[in-house]
C-alpha cells in the first residue's frame, strides 16, 4: 500500500528557514515524481514545485523560485521541501503528493498527511 | 500562467440532490484536468483525472466532463459524506494551477 508520510509542526521565526520531510512507501521511489502544494489558512491549494527522484530534476513556481529546494534521498525513500526567509504569509499546510503522467494525463494520486509550518516572530 | 475559475464559489444542497460544480481555464488545457476532495484538516483526495476519468474507488455518483476551457464535475445523489470542497486542478503547463475551491455545504 503507498503511503507518504511528513514530517511533523515546525515553528519558525521570520526569516528563518523551514525543512520538511515526506517519507514514501509501498512503491519505487524513483519511479514516480513528487509534487509539493501548500495551502495557507481557509485558503485554496498552491503548486510549489517537483521533484524526479530518478535524477533530482527539479522545476519551481516562479512565485518560490530562488526561496525553495526540493531534494531527495534515494537512501531512505524521502522527499525534502525547504523554503527559507520565511515571511509571515509562508504560514501553511505543506503537502507532498505522488504524481502519476503519461501523454494525455497528469494527477496526484497519493498525498502526505501535511506538515504545518507557523511562521511567528 | 494558466487561471483555473471554478463556479459556483459556494454551494447549498441537501442529501439527495444532483449538482454540477464549473471550471473553466483562461487558455485550452486538453483533457489535463483533474477534480479533487478535501474535507476539513484533511489533505486533498483525488476522484476524476484526465476530466472524465473516475479514480478506482470513488463512488460512481461522482462523473466529470469537458475538454478545452470548459469542464464540469457533476455529484448525482448527493450523500452525507459528500460534503467536502473541491477543486479543479489543470497539469497541462506549469505552473500547474488550482480552481480556488467550492465549499459543498449542507441546506
């Protein structure tokens, strides 16, 4: 059964940076591409980026470019999303999900549990 | 980037009831289109890909349409259980996008 599992609640202080880990199961890690979506309070979800844990090709939403990395340790089976000089506004519910593509498909088929990130001086 | 505006913005209905929530893309997305669930302090659940395509396990009473810019998520027989918001999600270019959400709320 496939199952990603994040890390836990991370408080940080403005400016700091955050790291959350997203721990897959049940299938080959390398086989499939890992999305990261955050979703701030009562608000709708946001593509942050991928990763390809085959080769650590990775691809970001412009809005995070230069702020995110997204890494992989093919070792453990774990994904990272760290996002540094946090503002206020990073304050969310951070998700990693499995992506599934083929030529006339593309979705999130598996998602992580969520990782809260408050971010408060 | 590619907008994704989902319609209605919020949603009353009761146990029973047939409903279609709208989403539509600013440019043409193919079939990239895909439909998902959240309930509260829960990540998002995925039920239709490829804008027609029902995830296995997901109730039959859940159908999606469209092509293009113009697709429909249609719940026939609206249960208990149903009641979540729901987004439209396009992965035809990134940055991939999402519909800001319908609230399903009970009447």
């Amino acid at each position: 059964e496939v199952h990603l599992v994040q890390s836990g609640a991370e408080v940080k202080k403005p400016g700091a940076t955050a790291k959350i880990s997203c721990k897959v199961s049940g299938y080959i890690f390398t086989d499939y591409y890992i999305y990261w979506v955050r979703q701030a309070p009562g608000q709708g979800l946001e593509w942050m980026g991928l990763l390809d844990p085959a080769d650590g090709e990775t691809k970001y939403a412009p809005k995070f470019q230069g702020r995110v990395a997204i890494t992989a340790d093919t070792s453990t089976d774990t994904a990272f999303m760290e996002l540094s000089s946090l503002r206020s506004d990073d304050t969310a519910i951070y998700y990693c999900a499995r992506r599934i593509v083929s030529t006339i498909m593309d979705y999130l088929d598996y998602w992580g549990q969520g990782s809260l990130v408050t971010v408060s001086s | 980037d590619i907008q994704m505006t989902q319609s209605p913005s919020s949603l009353s209905a009761s146990v029973g009831d047939r409903l279609t929530i709208t989403c539509r893309a600013s440019q043409s997305i193919s079939t990239f289109l895909n439909w998902y669930q959240q309930k509260p302090g829960k990540a998002p659940k995925l039920l239709i890909y490829g804008a027609s395509i029902l995830k296995s396990g997901v109730p039959s009473r859940f159908s999606g349409s469209g092509s293009g810019t113009d697709f429909t998520l249609t719940i026939s027989g609206l249960q208990p259980e149903d009641f979540a918001t729901y987004y439209c999600q396009q992965t035809y270019s990134t940055p991939i996008t999402f519909g800001q959400g319908t609230p399903l709320e009970i009447k």
